[in-house]
C-alpha cells in the first residue's frame, strides 16, 4: 500500500488529496519505525499545505501566477478589489510565501495549477 501512495503522490492535483496521501505514508513511517530522516525526506520535498486553498482562493492563485494585478482579477472573476486582496494574502499564508513570484514556484511546485 505504501509503494502505490509513493506512485500515487506526484501525480495528485487537488491539494487536500495530497494532505490525505501524506498523512496516510507519515503513518507508515510511524508504524515501521523508521530512523528519523529516513523517509520523511521525500515527504518535506514538496511543502505540504495545511489548510488546502479554497475553489475561490485557487482561481485568485490561476490568475495571480498568469501575472494579472489585482484589478483585474477583481474585474474577471465579479468582486471586489479589497475581496482580491484578502485571497490573496490567504494564499500567501497558506503557501507560506511572501509575494507572486514565490506563490507561483510554491504552485508549481505542488502541482497546484
């Protein structure tokens, strides 16, 4: 089961699959004991999200890393500039990033887009 969660991983979109799938191989790591290190290495390699991005906060992230200013993405998907500006800072912490050029290598990163 372990070896088909390992194929299985790289090849996930959705971010709260990958929560799961993670979640799931730490337990195996746990349950066999393994030193510290020894497995969990691959598992650090992509940065797991936390909190998985919201529907709304993931087209904010498609549009972002398309390179649109925050206006735009207000005027394409009918809210406001200030409703932007809160998703955007919400993916920021939730890909613990501090600007767009670190959220789209973090969503590429994670097979987010």
């Amino acid at each position: 089961m372990e070896a088909l969660l390992k194929i299985l991983l790289p090849e996930l979109r959705e971010a709260s699959l990958v929560f799961f799938v993670r979640t799931l191989l730490r337990a195996f790591v746990q349950e066999l004991g393994a030193q510290p290190g020894e497995e969990e290495a691959p598992l650090r390699e992509n940065t797991l999200l936390l909190e998985p991005l919201s529907e709304q906060e993931q087209r904010v992230l498609r549009l972002l890393v398309a390179g649109r200013s925050n206006p735009e993405i207000a005027r394409e998907l009918v809210i406001s500039l200030n409703t932007v500006k809160t998703h955007v800072q919400s993916v920021y912490r939730k890909l613990d990033v501090h600007n767009r050029v670190e959220a789209s290598e973090a969503a590429r990163r994670l097979s987010l887009l």
